[in-house]
DNA sequence: CATGAATGAGCCTTCATTCAT
DNA sequence: TATGAATGAAGGCTCATTCAT
C-alpha cells in the first residue's frame, strides 16, 4: 500500500510537477484512444499526438509504449482508491454496506470506459507491472472483506473468513461485469436498477447463506 | 441459432474433411500460444508452427490473423454449447438448477485457458465476429434464463424476467470469474469448494431475492 | 524464320497434339487475364484457371510463369506473320502497298488486346525471350522494307536503303500507336478514318520526301 | 491544366523543402532502379537504398509503392513540360514547327530511360494516377496542335482540326518511338539523322496531305 | 496425365524508438 | 525541454513452384 511499491516510470526530465501536467495529458488522451482503438491498435505518434504533444516530447516522459498503459492504469487505480477511500464501515450497519456497493458501483459507471480499457489490456503488462495491477486489485477486494466482517449479520449467517473472500469478490465482480458487460446489461437496466437488484440479491445471499445445504 | 449463421472463414482448400482437421490443428496449436503471449503477440509464422505447418499452409485455411482468433472463439462456444446442451432443466427441481451450475462451472474449469483467451482477446475482432460471439454468449445467458425459469422457487419469491436475466447473468459472470481471476481463487479454492460456496450465495441469493428491501 | 529459332518452352508431358491443345487453352485464357490484371497482377492459379484447368497441370504445360507470357507473345507473332504472309507486293503498285497497311492495321485493330499485352508486358521477359520477340519485330518491319523497296516511287524520290528502314518503321509504329493510344484516338477515329489518313500522311510523305530541306 | 491537379502523394513529414529533396532522390534512384529490373521487380528496400536511406525512410515520403512509379511520372512530365515550354510558334513559320520538333526529340533522347519506364510501366498506376498521366500526355499533344496550327502551310494544303490531331499524335508517337525502339533504331541512326529524316517524312507528307486520295 | 495441398522465400508496410537540432 | 526525421526489426500475407496421390 506505501507509496514505494509504485513501479517507478522513468523520465529523463527533470522538473517534477512538469512531469505531473505530461503525464496527466497523456492519460487522458490515451483513455479516448485505447477506448477506441485499444492499447495495441493504437500507435506511439497518435498517443503523442492526443497528449498534445510530439514523440520527442513523449519519449522524454516513458521509456517504452507500455508505460503508457501501466501509467493509465495507475491513474485509474488511484482514482479509485481515492474515491473508495471515503467508503468505511464503523457503525457497521447493512446501510453502510449498502452504501459501499452503491459507491462502488456509480464509480465504475462513471468510469466505464476508464475500467474496460484497464481490464481488457492489463494482459498485455509485463509480469511485474500486472503484479502491481494485481496487487491494486486485491486491495479493492480487501476493502470489501473489511466492509462485510464488520457488518452485523443475522446470528447463523457469520461467515467465514473463505466466504467473506468469496463475498467481497463476487461485489467486485459484479461491479466489473457492469463494466465489460455493458452490451448486455444496458438494454435492460439503468445503473441505478442495476445497483438495487445486485444488492438485494447479494444481501439475501449472504443472509441466508447458511440455509441451503 | 441456426448453424447457418455461422460466419464462414473462406478458405482455398476444396476437401471440407481437410479444412475440420487443419482447423482443430489450428485452434488447439493457437490456444497453447495465446495462453502464452495473447493474440496480438503471437506472429501467423507462431501460429503456423504451434498448428504443426508451414505458414502458407496456414493461409490456406484462413484469410487473415483475426480468422484465427474467430476460428478459436467458434470452437470454444461450439464445446460449451454441445457440454451445455445435456444439461436441461425437466422436473423443474433445485437440484437440477444446481447440477445444470455445477456442470457449467466444471466446463469452465476444464476450458480456463480458452475461456481465459476468449474474453481477453474477443475485442479484438472485427464488429462483425463480435456480434456473432456475443450472440453465442447470449445464448448461454439465455440457456440458463430458462433453467431458472422453470426452477420453482418458495412461492413468494418469482422472479420477473428481468431478474431472471439478472440471475442468469450472475452465472455466467461468476463462472467467467473463476478463469480470468484463478490467480486470486486459486489460493483459498478448488473447484468444488468454489462451485459449492457460489451455489449457496446464489441459491440463497433468490430464493430469498423479495425478502430485502 | 525458321522454326528451330523457337525458343522452346519445355513440357513433361509426352502427348505432342495434347501439348497444344493445352497451350491454346493456356494462351487464350491468359489473353483475357492479362487484358484485365497485367501479367505481374495475374497469378498462376488465375492463369491455370482462365486455361480451365488445375495449376498442377499448368505445370505440366509450362517450366515458369514467364512461359506463359512468352507463349502468348509467340502465339501472337504467329498470327501476324500468318495473316501478313498473304500481303505480297508483286506489281509494286502503290495500291499494293496501300492495301499491305490497310490488311496490318486492321490485323492489330482486330487483336488490340493482345498487341496492348505484347507491348507493355514484353519487358518482362528474360532476356533471351525477349531477343526472340525482338527478332519477330524485325521480321515484320522487314515484311515492310520489302513491300515499300518494291514499290515504283516518282523518279526523283527514290528512298535509300536506311529510309526504306525508316519508312517502314513508321508504319509498324503508327499500327501500334492504334492499338496503345486507343483511348487518344478512339475518341476521334474509326480504324478507317485512321487507316486513311495514316495513309495518306504516310504516302504524302514519302511521295515528297526529298522535296524538303 | 492548373498545377493544382497534381495528385498528392502524402507524407508524414511535414518539412516541404525537405520533402522536394527526398522526392527527387527518390525519383533519381528510381529512375535507374526501374530502368534495370523494371517496377514490378524492384522492391522497396531496392527502391529506398537507391535513394540512399532506409525503409522506414522512404515510407515516411511515399503512401504505397505505386506512389514511386507516379512521383517518377510526375517529375518525367515536369521536366518535359518545363523544356516544351519554351517551344513557341510565334512567326508561324516551318522553321518554328521543325525547331519544335527538333527540341521535343531531344528531349527524349535526353532522357530515353525515363521515357522508357514512363510508357512501360504507366499502366501499372492506379486508374486516378493513370488519367492524370494521359491528361499530362494529352497536354503534349495539344502543344504540338497549337504549334502546327499557328504554322503556315501550302494554301490547298490547310488542315482540318482532326488531321491536325493526327500530326501531332505522329510527332507525339514517333518521339517515343526513339525511346522504346532504340535498339531497332540505335543501329542506324544517330539522334540527328534521326530528327532529320523524321521531319523530312512528316514535313513532306502534311505538306502534300490533300494531293493523293 | 491430372489434381490440389503444401511449402517458404520474399514482398510491402508499420511502428516503436532514437537522436541531432 | 521540445521536435520530428530517420531507422530497421519485425509482422502479415502472397504466390510461384513442387510433389504425393
């Protein structure tokens, strides 16, 4: 979680906060490009380009076009982070699970395009960069095994430390299928109805979990 | 649904036995190499040796790279197809609902390499085998759609079809997510204990579905 | 002229009469294939199937591709010098000479496809083919040497040896310009508004040839 | 006939004076390329080291490889049209016409191996680059049209615009014919004897063009 | 003789990356 | 720092030719 495990993206300038505006541009031209064309399609020079700036320019703040993917990726996790951040459980209430799911939720829709792009072309990392994305991932999960054992559950229904795991993963997942899966979904749900049924079905769930054989 | 819509990868091949088996060279030559490398990072010259021929030959029984990515997704939903195709629901029982999850989830488990390609890779193909990759999905959606619907739930708890959908949907996620997030499951699960441990969320899920707010 | 100068395209098949039958088939498929693509754009699975049969058995027929060309520059000179050889200037009448332009313009007007082919594929030949083809050329600039040298001319306009040669290239070249300038002249002429001026031009001119400075 | 017509080649450099320098090595390297192999022989690794840098190079100033055959049409067309310019009729008298004629089959001997390529390979051009090609050759025509026109002839021997058409086809056409029948000419004929009797035989036939049938 | 599947050299083109200005 | 021209390895694909049946 400390800042050091950050895969450090090399630049040969030198000026900090210009580094910061460059690579703020890159990323927000490489999501309109890679939404579009994807990381593989999409060429250096047109990444340049929708940054805003030359090759020369390019080169001067990534090593290889990867980076650019692994600094997209970044970018995206911290945003999530920071925006989940907000998300705690301390009365430990149902409500507030709710209302982790629903945040976390809405903050896909918003960024859709952000989250298809990261999980379809994360693949093409190297080993050591996926493992940061990998390792970014199981936070998420984390943040929700928090959530959910510190929700009160029905008496019989406390569950194991396996099945919270499996509880949080499923949030996690449905809330990705949100995102990959939109050409389904989209016909048939708003994200808000989206939001409600997969919370009750999740609820009930992992209410009456114990009662089936 | 009819074979017929099959989206027909040209070849200047004449023996149509011929054409089956250089093909199942090709998909199965061409899953051990994206497995590997993905699709964009494997050369036609890969494909051809993993196939077990030269790449002219190759060129014989396809028309472009992306044919081969086409030719593996049509195997592999023609597999889960014929698998899912014995896996109906009669007596409208639970147990059939949790055989016919059970059976699916197996499939999966015995495919994750080609599931795993599949939906990392399918957005690479043109619109046109995309749509027709998405049909199939869909038809797999729409397979389970029907189990559940014939599944007779505790009175209270029909479902409308749109939560049907919703559930169907579920599964089929669910079951994706142990191929493409083994690296997570993996440690704390084995197939059955997953199969199990997702049946009961799921089953409690429903049969309790109308119980929360 | 004789026929051992044939540049002889090597077969393995043994059957000398089938050996023609499949050329003609070769030569008048290709004419068309070649009219459309151009021999370079023209692949030999194309050729073998203008010819109406398999590339295997072009094989048989031909050593390379360029055979093919050379087949058909071969047939074409052998119509020529067929058709010219009934062009005889016995009385060296003038109106024999105009009847020998006459018969090979409207020759080349009648195989304009296969001349335009000749003309601008030839190159492509090797070197030894094309000398070959070369020499079929001079055999018909001679054909014209020969009818012109014959021809009585006023007195004072008797032509040497070198612009008999010239007069008679003129016409060679001015049949041909019929047949690769098509699109120029079509607009304007009919092949006997062309024959008859060309005629007369030509006639005009060597009526008064040293009249000029 | 505006300079405006020309046909854009497009490049990714955006430098113009530096991309007029590329183009003419391009197109000199070329020239001696084609003229030994022929277009279609010539790759274009064969193409960019005659022009004295690499692939990536060449494919930064050219689109495809027809592009080198048009930009050398082009710049043949150029300088033709550059040297006939200065070719005028302004006395109206034969001088002028042969003075013409003269300048124009100089030219061509001047530059035999463009002109070669040029009729040779023309027809491998895209059906757009091809019609800017005749339009430039038509161009030609119409200079001698103009200047035959403006010439005062015999008074029972004035033209009509179609047999105007026809001499200045014949100039066009026999000017070629010097480059493409060189070896059939070379033998005989110096460039000068060439012109010489060429203009004998042209000036005496439209001289007495009405005097035979 | 005929067939057509197999072969692989070789072609055109792209594009990540570098480096002189 | 910024620029963009230059580079060349590498990739997708074609097609003339062969050879077993």
């Amino acid at each position: 979680m400390a800042e050091k495990e950050k895969i450090v993206v090399q630049t040969s300038v030198k000026d900090e906060s210009l580094i910061e505006i460059r690579r703020r541009q890159i990323v927000s031209g490489a999501v309109n490009l890679f939404k579009e064309k994807g990381f593989h399609r999409a060429t250096t020079r047109e990444i340049a380009k929708a940054a805003g700036f030359s090759i020369g320019t390019l080169y001067e703040y990534i090593r290889t076009k990867e980076d650019v993917l692994y600094l997209l990726c970044d970018y995206i996790y911290d945003q999530v982070k920071q925006q989940l951040a907000e998300i705690t459980s301390e009365t430990g209430t149902v409500e507030e699970l709710k209302e982790a799911i629903k945040q976390y939720f809405h903050l896909i829709d918003r960024m859709v395009d952000e989250f298809t792009i990261m999980y379809q072309e994360t693949k093409s990392l190297s080993k050591e960069a996926m493992h940061y994305v990998f390792d970014k991932e199981h936070e998420m999960v984390h943040l929700f095994e928090k959530i959910i054992k510190n929700t009160s559950l029905p008496k019989n229904q406390v569950l194991t430390e396996k099945e919270i795991f499996l509880a949080a993963n499923h949030i996690v997942v449905q809330g990705q299928a949100w995102a990959f899966r939109k050409w389904a979904f989209r016909k048939r749900y708003t994200i808000e109805d989206y939001i409600n049924d997969q919370t009750k079905l999740f609820l009930s769930g992992i209410f009456h979990f114990h009662e089936n054989s």
